[in-house]
C-alpha cells in the first residue's frame, strides 16, 4: 500500500441505481479535480458541478469536498454522486485512474489510510468492516458500537478495573507487613469479578460460558436407528467419516467432525456436526436399564442434544411420529429432514404452482447418495447457526470472541477463588496469575497492561511507607 498515490473506488453497492459514489482520497485528488472539473472546488464544500467526459460533453454532479485534514481518511478527499448507470460509473473510473498519480483503491485502503493517519482506531477499523459483514439488526447495532469506541470504552473500563483488582490481591501478597495495607476480601473480589462476568457474557452472547474449543456452533444429527444420519453426516462433510450400515444401531457413540459453510453463507464459518446414535423408543427394555451400553448411548445423545445450536431431525418416513422424539430438548431449534428422500412417502407435499419462489419444505427432502437438496440443507444449517451465535461483536469478529472466551474462562478460575467463605483469599497467588492471564487476553483488544502500571496501582491505593 503505497501513501503516496491518491486513489479512487466506488464507495456504494455495485450495479444499477438511482444514484453512485465515487471517493477519492490522496495527494493529488485537487491536481485531478483541477483537471476534471469545470470550476475545481477551493474550500469544504457540497456543490453542484461539472465533470469533464471529453472536450465537448460534461456531466452534471454533486460534488462533496473535503481537504486535508478534515476527512474520513485524513487527506484531501472528495466524493462524486453521478447517476448510478454502471457503464457511467466505469467509464467515469477509468476516467479518474488515467490522472497522473491516481489509482484503483485496494480493498480497505481508505479505511486503512484513516487508521494510519489518526482518523480511526483499530476498534473502528474493525468496526467498519463489521458493519459491511453484518446480516441482522444486532450485528448491525454491535459492529456501530464498535465504530463509534463504546467497545472501546467497554472493553478499557474492564481493564481499568481489573488492573486495579489485582493491584489490591497482589498488595495482600507483597505488603503484609504494612499495617496500612489493607488486601481485598474474597467477597469483595467475588462481587467485583462476578459483575464484569456478567458484562463478558452479555457480550459473548450465545457463546458465553463455553471453552474455545467448544465455541463452534454444534449441529446434531438425531433421530431413530437406520434413519440414515450417518449416511448424511458424511455426504454433508463430502468425505466418509462415518461407517454406514443397514443394521440398526451401527452408530453406538456420538461422532464429531468441523463443517466447513464458508462457501455456502457470507459471514458463516465453521460448525461441529456431530452423528449421534439411533434413539430407541421410550419403552424399550434394553434402553430403561441404566447399567446397559444401550442405555448409556440413548444418555449420551438426549445430553448433546440438549446442548446443540441446531438439531437436524431425521425421519426416512417423513412423519416424526416415533416415541422417543416427543421427548426431545425443549428451547431446541430443530430442522426437519425426510432422509432417504429417493424413496416414495406419503409425506411429500406437491409445490404449489401459484408461488413464485416456493418457501422451504417442512420436512426438508434430503438424498445422501445423489446430493438432492444438500446445497439447500447446508444454506440453512449456516443460516441457523449464524444467527443462533452471532448476536454481539463477538459473533462478527473471530479475534474479540476468542480474547473474551479466554478472558472469561481466567476470571472464572479467580472467582472461584474468591468464593471462600474467609476473610483473606486463601490462594493469592493463584488469584493474581488468573488476573493477570485476564489482563493479558483483554490486552489483544486494549493494549498491553505493563507490571509498572499495576505497580503504581499499589502505590497510589495506598500509603505505603509511612
């Protein structure tokens, strides 16, 4: 990326509008407007003007003008709004990157440009680009929290906090010969901990509370046996994972493989998709008698299903009528699929020719074996787990969500600490390698918390020395 070249780029969406931008931004925006326009702006402006397509033709424009440094970039900037035709808007481009100097943008380059020159933090950079991802009013609201730094300020108020926390459990360590020095109390700590916690979730969403590892959306195929889900769990993963068999009950624990939908929803990344054993009806001896494998299997399938983001119900007969499905997980999102769909059953339902753009059935027709309706199943397996995770920032952005899991899961240690019922922390030591290895995951978001800076925490609490 190159500063010193000015640039240009479409700045509103692709194709046939009412009205298109065109930004520009760099050094030699003015020597370009100069050569361009009929009369070149001088100060900040939004005006009316005319730009030069060729000696003899020129085309009315509102012209907004910004010089440096009071733009979104930080340098001279202007942005064109002509009549949003897209061969207009490509000859008018080709037009602009033909001036000495000026060039197509890269992706992110104005806003890259805004960062290196002070206009924006990296929290508003994220921000930027967050509200470009976003696909629902709660991304949208977090990704603008993000731009205008009420993250920011979230996330520093956290760390001020914290530094200060452990400031006061590490005073209790190193100054317990002062009689000034007074450390924090368990419940004090449990209390302040508890409420930053409570904050951290609120931000992590559906993913408050799990491990990094378990921070994939889960998936769960369930359903009765031979119901043909391991089957599906590999035509799904493109690959045979899973053994497969005519024999009911071939599938006797719970199988877990990442499912890769980057390229089947923007903005959707990975999710575990787990093949778990037949459920056998309610009144089956074998499964009522809590010391058997069988029982253990039927235990083990209702307890990740219970848990799953979204559960894929199969049923080759496309009726759902078996017992042991009445007693799935309540709060549960479930899908429907009529596995084996190759087969005839009286489930299907003719299309209705009056609608032009058919809704999903219900049950979704699947065939494992000629991949009939498998680029629709993976559409709304990535739809469902996208918006069941992705209602903060969090769900947008991979690095935030991992820094708060982490955060979380070191606050959680030293609040458990903290829960004794004693008036001095029992373990302060623990307590403070907790708080610090919170610190330093908030850090990737914040910046670096330096042992000077909780040092001065000390000595500023605290008349030490008198």
């Amino acid at each position: 990326m190159n500063l010193g070249d000015s640039i240009a780029a479409l700045a509103s969406p692709p194709g046939r509008s009412l009205r298109a931008a065109i930004r520009l931004s760099g050094p030699g925006v003015d020597e370009a407007l100069a050569t361009l326009l009929e009369h070149p702006p001088t100060a900040r402006s939004a005006a009316p003007a005319r730009l030069r397509l060729s000696p003899s033709l020129s085309l009315p424009i509102l012209l907004l003008y910004f010089p440096a440094p009071a733009s979104y970039t930080g340098e001279t900037a202007a942005e064109l709004l002509i009549p949003g035709n897209p061969f207009l808007v490509d000859r008018i481009l080709a037009l602009l990157t033909a001036q000495p100097g000026l060039r197509p943008a890269e992706p992110g380059e104005f806003s890259a440009r805004a960062y290196l020159n002070g206009r924006l933090t990296v929290d508003q950079a994220e921000g930027v680009a967050s509200i470009v991802a976003a696909e629902t009013a709660d991304q949208v609201n977090a990704a603008r929290d993000l731009l205008t730094g009420r993250t920011g300020s979230t996330y520093r108020a956290w760390s001020d906090e914290l530094t200060t926390l452990l400031a006061l459990v590490e005073a209790g360590i190193d100054f317990t010969d002062q009689e000034d020095v007074q450390p924090i109390a368990p419940a004090d700590l449990h209390r302040r901990l508890a409420a930053i916690l409570t904050s951290i979730d609120h931000h992590l969403g559906a993913a408050a509370g799990r491990s990094t590892i378990d921070a994939l959306p889960s998936v769960a195929l369930l359903g009765p046996p031979n119901a043909g889900k391991s089957t599906l769990f590999n035509a799904l993963l493109g690959r045979r994972r899973a053994v497969t068999s005519p024999t009911p009950g071939t599938t006797r624990d719970a199988l877990a493989e990442p499912l890769d939908l980057s390229h089947d929803l923007p903005g959707a990344s990975t999710a575990m998709l787990i093949d778990l054993a037949g459920l056998e009806p309610s009144g089956d001896a074998t499964a009522n008698a809590a010391d058997t494998i069988e029982a253990q299997m039927q235990s083990r399938a209702h307890a990740i299903a219970a848990r799953a983001d979204l559960i894929l119900l199969c049923d080759p007969t496309g009726r759902f009528d078996q017992r042991p499905l009445h007693s799935l997980p309540p709060g549960r999102p479930i899908l429907r699929i009529r596995t084996k769909a190759d087969l005839p059953s009286p489930a299907d339902a003719a299309p209705d020719p009056r609608s032009p753009e058919p809704p999903v059935p219900d049950p979704l027709p699947v065939c494992a074996l000629d991949g009939w309706n498998l680029p629709l199943l993976r559409r709304l397996i990535a739809q469902r787990t996208t918006s069941a995770r992705a209602a903060g920032i969090a769900g947008l952005l991979p690095r935030h969500r991992l820094a708060l899991l982490r955060l979380r899961h070191h606050l959680s240690a030293a609040d458990e600490l903290a829960r004794a019922d004693q008036p001095r922390l029992s373990a302060p030591e623990l307590a403070a390698a907790a708080l610090r290895e919170g610190l330093d995951a908030l850090g990737e978001l914040v910046g670096r918390i330096s042992p000077d800076e909780v040092l001065g925490r000390i000595f500023a609490s605290f008349c030490v020395g008198k």
